[in-house]
C-alpha cells in the first residue's frame, strides 16, 4: 500500500486539485500545510533544491513536485481517468509512383485512419 503525504496549502488551486483527485479516487493521504508547518516548509524546499513548489507529494517514499492527474495516476495505479483522457488518432499513409514513361505515370495512395 502507497503512504501518500501531501505538502501545500489551502490557497493553491495545484493543491486543491491533487487533494480532490485523491479524494475522488479513494485514496487516502496526509495533508501537510506548508503555511503552518515550518518543518514541512524546509522539507518541501529541500526537495526541491531550494524552492518552495507545492504541491509536494512523497508516495512510497518518493517524490513528486506539482504532479498533474495524468502522472498521479500513472503512479498510484488504478484510478479512474477517464475525465483526463484525450482521444487520439493513428494515421498511415502509403503513397506509390509508377512512371511507365514520359507520357504515362500512375500514382496510388491510401490512407488508413485508427
């Protein structure tokens, strides 16, 4: 099981979004506010070498200075992300030219979209 502490404060709007994604997913955590906790604040900024970045997470003993939805869930795992997600598309092209003389050249494309 991840043990998940959070470094930030009330008024960042990146900290209030982790909060609520981890709270969305069920997830527990500590929520340590840097404003009030002097030794939070030496730690938030010895991590990341001298600047005060919340959020601050350490998951499993790692850390992870203002991470996005997207990282979060690709750390922790099964979460639900469907309301992060872009769609996307493949395409492949083949394109091909055949030149039986001066007069006569063919030509063939196609293109497949995922």
């Amino acid at each position: 099981m991840n043990t998940i502490t959070l470094y930030g404060a009330d008024w960042c709007p990146d900290c209030r979004r982790a909060k609520a994604f981890l709270k969305d997913n069920n997830i527990e955590y500590a929520f340590i506010d840097v404003e009030l906790d002097k030794e939070a604040t030496s730690k938030v900024e010895e991590i990341n070498n001298g600047k005060r970045i919340i959020p601050t997470l350490i998951i499993s003993e790692i850390s992870y200075t203002n991470p996005d939805n997207i990282v979060l869930s690709s750390v922790l795992g099964n979460t639900n992300q469907l309301d992060e997600s872009t769609p996307f598309s493949i395409n492949q092209n083949v394109n091909y030219y055949y030149t039986l003389n001066d007069k006569n050249i063919f030509t063939f494309e196609a293109q497949h979209l995922l």
